[in-house]
C-alpha cells in the first residue's frame, strides 16, 4: 500500500509557527486515515523548532530549491538566520518518508517548508509567489510527488492508478 507523507497540521497538530494547526478536513483524509496510509510529519519541529516560534519566509522571493543550492536563505521576522534548521527539517522528512515508504506528500502550501505551489515572497507583507519550500523541494528532488491541498482529487487519482 502506498503511504503518504502529510503535514501534521493539515491534521489539526498545534505545530505551526503560531502554535496552531490548519486542519484539511476531507472525506479522502478521513478515508486514508483509516486505511493506515497517513504518516504525520513536521519538518520545522523536527528541525529543532518549538511551538510557537517567529514567523519565516524564504527571504528575496528566493525558492527552497535555491536554499537546497546554498543560494537562498530562511530568516524569521526578527531577522535571525534560520536556513540550516529547515534544511535539517527536509533531510528529516526525506528520512522519514523513505523509512515508512510513502511514495507521495500532502503539504500544507504557502510554508517555506512545506510549500508546493506558491511560498511567501520573504518581505513578510503577506504576497505569495510561485516556488516550493525547502521540504517540498528536497522531496521532489527525491522522487516523493508532492501535492498541495487543492490537489488532493489529483492525489487521489494517482493512487488509483498505482
């Protein structure tokens, strides 16, 4: 059975940078659940975050493709430089998706970790651009196929077809 990578907050897991999760409620969630294809996971705790912690974006529009490069950093809204905990979170989810066989992720978008469509732009001002955070990006480089929330019908497609 394949198994999917997902964010433990799109479950309700209070371990977003504002101690609150973002609960995805969906029939094809439940469904998994149940089905024991579900493997909760948090790249920032598992970074070395605590719960709550300063907000962090990816700064200059940069990707988590171009921090994966060197090229890009993580700071949060203090300034401080964050980069190597959420390169250290991604290495953990890759280990983790590849110990428990999940050949697909379900990330929460907008995150600069988990980021799959678009990422905020790094200024804090709220704008989003197109680009994966660290998390996304190392798992797809890996050959995880990652998928945001808005895509979860297409998710779905792809395990009835394996």
């Amino acid at each position: 059975m394949d198994k999917i990578l997902i964010s433990a907050c799109l479950l309700g897991a209070p371990v977003r940078y504002d101690g609150k999760g973002k609960l995805f409620a969906h029939p094809l969630i439940d469904r998994w659940r149940s089905e024991g294809r579900l493997v909760s996971f948090c790249p920032e705790l598992a970074g070395g975050f605590q719960t709550p912690r300063p907000a962090a974006e990816i700064a200059a529009q940069a990707t988590g493709d171009a921090v994966l490069a060197g090229e890009g950093r993580v700071v949060d809204v203090d300034g401080a430089d964050v980069t190597d905990m959420f390169v250290e979170g991604a290495r953990q989810a890759l280990r983790k998706a590849r110990d428990e066989n999940c050949r697909y992720a379900l990330l929460i978008d907008g995150s600069p970790s988990c980021g799959s469509l678009s990422i905020y732009d790094g200024a804090f001002s709220g704008r989003r651009h197109e680009g994966r955070g660290v998390t996304a990006a190392l798992l797809a480089e890996n050959g995880v196929e990652v998928f945001a929330p808005v895509d979860i019908d297409r998710l779905a497609a792809r395990l009835a077809a394996d």
